[in-house]
C-alpha cells in the first residue's frame, strides 16, 4: 500500500509533467494558427486595396524581399494574378477573386481548428482543476471558503 506522501508525489508529477505540458503544446499550436489567419487576413486586405487602385494597364512598383530583410524595387507589368502559399510549401497562381475566395475557405478552416484547440484546452484545464482538488483533498487543505461582502449600498 502506498502511502499519502507517494500518492501526492506521483499526482504532483502528473499535473506538471503532463497536464501541464500537454497544455502548453496546444496553446502554442493555437497561437501559431492564429498567426496564420492574421497573415491570411493581411494578404486579403492587401489584395482588396490593389484591386480598388490598379488597373490592368497600369505597372504596379513594390519592394520585394529577397532575404534577410534584403528589399528591391520590382515592377509588375501584369498585376491580375497573384501566388498564394496553399500549404506545404506549395504556391497557386489566382486571379485575385480567386484568391479571396480561397483565403475565406483557408481561414474559415482554420477557425474551425482554432475552436478544436480551445475546446481541447479546456478539457486539460479542466483535468488540471480535477488533479488540483484531489491533491487538495489529500493533503487536507480547507476548500476554498466564500469570502463575506459589503453591502455598500446601506
């Protein structure tokens, strides 16, 4: 038989070892698609204003990244099409309705994940309340007790 001690040794080294870590693994995973979505976002928007100011005659001048926050002028004869990054290091050329539809769906997609994680965030989270209590009891420490209040009215 196992004693009070190793009992709460082994659930202390559960929640920090697992539930924990376990945790933090998602709420880095849902932090990275947020990212994702907000460049998704970007693209569009950018997509949106040079679609309101460009016509097909007219040359679009940029600055374009070559590396290292290295950038020159580059000049777009034909601004009607872009690539869009579709996912493992895959690109698409679009035409930009095309291109809004797609980053609609991508993000749309992606929220769906996001809202997974959460949800699976939550469940750890609950695990972790769950563990908590357990070692609470264990240990023989008082549950939390409502504190009295005011009434500041009278």
């Amino acid at each position: 038989m196992r004693s009070t001690e190793e009992k709460i040794l082994e659930y202390e080294t559960f929640l920090n070892d697992r539930l924990k870590e376990d945790l933090r693994k998602l709420l880095e995973q849902r932090d990275k698609i947020y990212e994702e979505i907000s460049e998704y976002c970007q693209l569009k928007s950018t997509i949106e204003k040079i679609q309101e100011e460009i016509t097909p005659e007219v040359v679009l001048k940029t600055k374009v990244d070559l590396g290292c926050n290295f950038y020159v002028q580059a000049n777009v004869s034909n601004p009607s099409m872009i690539c869009v990054a579709i996912g493992y290091g895959f690109f698409l050329e679009m035409t930009f309705p095309e291109a809004v539809m797609f980053i609609d769906k991508k993000t749309e997609s992606l929220q769906s994940r996001v809202s997974e994680l959460t949800q699976e965030a939550c469940r750890v989270k609950g695990h972790i309340k769950l563990v908590l209590e357990g070692l609470r009891e264990l240990q023989h420490i008082p549950g939390h007790s409502e504190k009295p209040y005011r009434d500041v009215l009278t």
